[in-house]
C-alpha cells in the first residue's frame, strides 16, 4: 500500500496492523479479500464466527459483506439486527484501526443503527473517514471520530442507515 493509497500524512509510520494489511495486498488480486477476512476473523473473534468478510481496507474506505446465512439469520430469515450491528460496526471499526497509531487504542462510544425496512439478500457495508479526520487520529492525543457507513442488500436497498462514533486514547504504558 502506497502512502497516497493509505491517506495517511506523509510523515506518518505504518501502524502494527497496517502493515498486516499492506502484506495482504502483496499477494494475487484472487487471494486478498480472503487473506484480509482471515486475519480480522482470527483477531476479531465475533465478526470471524459471524462470517464478516473483508472485501476492501485502504485509503479511506472499506468494504464488507455479509451474507444471509443460518448463523446469521434472524426469524424470519434476513440478517439478525445484532448482525447488521456488527457488520456496522466492524468496516468501520477496522478502517479506523488500520489508521490509529499503536500508541492509541480504539473505542466504540456510540452506535447509531436505524433499522428502515426487512433486508434482502446479502449486506455489504461501506465505511470511509476523511482526510480530517484520519489526521486528527494522528495528531490529537485523545479525540473521536463518527464514521458514516451504507449498508445495501442484495437488490441494492439501503435498510439500515448507521454511523458509529469511534473514541481513541493513549494505551498504557
């Protein structure tokens, strides 16, 4: 990943789990998407046992997908809300993560998830920060960001209309 392609400022080094990712988009196009979703399923235990995929994570998007499958499913056969939730709060969680310098960690202090209408289908979720605020994550010590999301199904509705609020603060020493 080039450091135009990451938005992060030029004299900004690569955090621990960017340079995970930036080795992720080393390999063949065909394999990233799966090496990405691996490596967040192993880290984040729920989004991985839940089936979140990571299609895209650089610059200032990203994208994954969910799909309707039975361990994910709610009663009456779309994506449970809690799923919808996480998959929310997970590409934007995991875009903020790949900017946030090793010495500040990440902390989800709100979540806004309005449910419109019944989803069909599959959920992909796109997350993207801007250029403000990914240098605020670099510059300030402690700070928050909210971070838009659209999730659309698989007929290309938008069912839910989510933003998370993402807090940081220096990690103990």
């Amino acid at each position: 990943m080039s450091q135009a392609d990451s938005a992060m400022p030029a004299t900004t080094k690569p955090n621990k789990l960017q340079r995970i990712v930036s080795k992720c988009y080393q390999l063949p196009q065909a394999l990233q998407a799966f090496a990405l979703t691996t490596v967040f399923g192993r880290v984040i235990k729920f989004a991985g046992t839940a089936g979140v995929e990571v299609l895209e994570l650089k610059g200032t998007r990203s994208v994954l997908r969910l799909k309707n499958r039975k361990k994910a499913q709610n009663h009456i056969g779309s994506v449970h809300a809690a799923a919808t939730g996480l998959l929310a709060e997970s590409a934007t969680g995991f875009l903020v993560g790949i900017h946030l310098p090793d010495s500040k960690l990440p902390l989800l202090k709100q979540m806004q998830v309005d449910y419109i209408k019944r989803s069909t289908g599959d959920l992909t979720a796109v997350a993207s920060l801007t250029a403000e605020q990914i240098a605020a994550m670099h510059n300030d010590e402690k700070g928050e960001v909210t971070v838009a999301v659209t999730i659309t199904d698989s007929v290309g509705v938008e069912p839910v209309h989510a933003k998370m609020t993402w807090a940081w603060i220096p990690k103990k020493r």
